[in-house]
C-alpha cells in the first residue's frame, strides 16, 4: 500500500506543475 500511495503523491505532484505550466501560458 505505501508504494501506491508514493506513486499517487507523483502524480499529484506532477498534476500541481502541469496546471501551474497551463496558468502561465495563459
């Protein structure tokens, strides 16, 4: 279970800069 949530916690992390890159786009 503690991989799966390190593998989430990624993915948000990596969600958080993608909406960050879009915004400044913008």
């Amino acid at each position: 279970e503690e991989e799966i949530k390190e593998k989430e916690t990624k993915l948000e992390q990596a969600e958080h800069r993608v909406m960050n890159l879009s915004s400044q786009l913008k």
